[in-house]
C-alpha cells in the first residue's frame, strides 16, 4: 500500500473529524411526535423518524405502513416515565446516557451510597423500558452506563431482581449481570439472608448455574462485568451493529 492510500484510510477512521459521505444521517425526514405521560406530566418530543427507527424496532414498527401511528406521525406513550424516556432521546442523538449526578465536594459514605442509588435505580429502569421499546442500542449503552457505576462507584446491586426478573423476559443481558455480581461480587452472607419468595426462583436458578460455571472455570475467570467490549451487549445476539460505532 502506497503511503498516501494508507493515510487516506487512516484518515477514515471514527475518531476522525473527516467522515464519509455516504455515512452521514439524514436530517430531512419527518419528525415523529412522541406524547409521554399523562395529565400534569404529559411532555413531547419530536424525533426524526429516521433516528427513532434505526434505534428502536417499536418506534420502527409504529411508523410501518398502514399503522394509525404513521399517517398521524404521534405516538403516545402514557406508562413511559419523562426522564427515562429524555435519556433514551437524548442517546439517539448524542449517543451518551446522562443520568449520572453530580458529586458534593463534602459528600460521605452515605451521600455516597444515595447518589450511586438513585442513579443505579434510573438506569435499570430505562434499561426496561428501552427493552419494551425494542431499543437494542440502548439498551446496551445504558448496560454499559451500569458496569461503569458497578467499577467507577463500587455499586454492588443486591435487590435490582426484584423489579429485573419480572419485568423482562429471558434470557436477557439484564438478568445475566444481577446473576453475574451475586456470584462474584455478593458477600456470602447476602444470599442465606434472601427471602425466599417465589418470584426469586428464577434467579436463584440462574445463580445456581452460574456459579458451577464459574467454579469450574475460576482459574481462568474473572468477574465479566470488570471487563470492557460487548460481553453483555445484546446486538451481538441481534445482528445489528454495536452503538459504539454509530456515534462519533
Ligand atoms: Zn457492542
């Protein structure tokens, strides 16, 4: 290869500010009114079509021929919570999920601990809705957002299957990280102390399973939600491309 054929390509790559034509999103389709809420809540957005279907097979299905959605161009979701829903329109854009809450300079072990919750509790409620939403890229950069509180913040979520397994379907990526940090991440004493409710049975199943595996393997594994890449991410699975490649 000549150099200057190497220096073009090199010049192609994403972290650069020159991009292919041919690459560049459409800015030019109509716009969808997505109503969320209800009442006093209810709030709108406008999405370009375009946008919302590459990202979510709900809103993709909505807009399909013949659907009332389509010819209206509004879509109504009433159940959908405001901010999850302005952090999923925010990613489709910009592709960063921002739920994170600022620190206090004076902030202690409690503050610390109600910071990292409250953020905890709104990315796994988005990851369920962008779920509902059919929203694979989504869905896997607020995974994503999760593992990095699990590393940055030390967050070990010990109840989150509570609301995961009967709120989602699985197999999921979901489920697989709560089952993953109960068996490498929980301190022994957190699974004899669990309620034994019959909504758990799944999980314990799952953790079950998982913790052979990981026992026959332990010399060789280490905990999956310390690592980076697509572990968890659900595209893989979908044959659609990772969202890290889709923004710049
Ligand atoms: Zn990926």
């Amino acid at each position: 290869m000549s150099k200057r054929a190497a220096s073009s390509n090199h010049a192609m790559t994403p972290s650069k500010i020159r991009r292919l034509e041919t690459e560049a999103p459409s800015l030019m389709s109509k716009q969808l009114t997505i109503v969320v809420g209800v009442g006093d809540d209810e709030k709108t957005f406008y999405i370009h079509q375009n946008i919302v279907k590459d990202h979510s097979d709900f809103f993709a299905a909505a807009l399909n021929k013949g659907w009332k959605e389509a010819e209206d161009g509004i879509v109504r979701l009433p159940t959908e919570v405001l901010a999850h829903f302005e952090l999923f329109a925010r990613f489709v854009y910009f592709g960063k999920i921002y739920a994170a809450k600022a620190k206090a300079d004076s902030e202690d072990d409690e503050a610390h601990a109600t910071r990292v919750g409250v953020e905890a509790h709104v990315l796994f409620d988005c990851w369920i809705m962008g779920d509902r939403l059919m929203a694979v890229s989504f869905k896997d950069a607020v995974h994503d957002a999760i593992t990095q509180l699990i590393r940055d913040e030390r967050l070990i979520p010990v109840d989150f299957q509570n609301s995961v397994y009967p709120k989602t379907a699985g197999p999921n990526s979901l489920r697989r990280l709560l089952v993953d940090v109960a068996v490498w991440g929980w301190a022994k004493d957190i699974l004899p102390a669990c309620e034994m409710d019959a909504s758990w049975m799944e999980f314990f199943r799952d953790v079950a399973v998982r913790g052979q595996e990981a026992n026959k393997a332990q010399h060789t594994m280490t905990a999956p939600f310390m690592k980076h890449g697509c572990v968890y991410h659900e595209h893989v699975a979908a044959g659609k491309p990772c969202y890290t490649g889709l923004f710049p």
